[in-house]
C-alpha cells in the first residue's frame, strides 16, 4: 500500500466514521472513534457491497459502502452493549 493509498484510507474512514457518527448519535464520537468506525466499516461496507455485487470503485463509492459498513458496526454495537 502506497502513502497516497494509505492518506485516501484514513480520510474516507474519517468522513464515513464522521458521518455515521452524525446519523447514528447525532453527533461524532471525536476524531479517534471516528477515523477507527470508518476504517472498520469500509472493511465491512466493502464485504456488503461486494456480496451484492457493487461496484465501489470511485472515492464517493467508497465513502458510500465506509459509511454503509459503519452504520452496521454501530448497530451491531449498540445490540451487544444492551
């Protein structure tokens, strides 16, 4: 993985984790939780949309299928904690 690869990874994570933090709780968890949420539901998101056969090529794709996987991993959260 390139620099440049690694810098588009932690950005898309941050905007996905960011706004997933915005739709779930209304507001972001701080820069921290954000960036991790991002970068673990872009895992998650990648592993969705390519079940189902969707392409995420493009930067907004990725931000899409991040923020897609991060509103999973937040359910799922939410369900383990209660």
């Amino acid at each position: 993985m390139s620099i440049s690869s690694l810098i588009i990874l932690l950005i898309v994570g941050l905007v996905a984790g960011w706004l997933a933090g915005v739709i779930w709780k209304g507001s972001g968890y701080g820069l921290v939780w954000d960036l991790v949420i991002g970068i673990i539901g872009s895992f998650v998101g990648g592993f969705i949309f390519g079940l189902l056969g969707i392409s995420t090529h493009s930067i907004i794709g990725s931000i899409i299928a991040a923020l897609v996987g991060a509103l999973v991993l937040l359910y799922i959260i939410s369900k383990l904690k209660k």
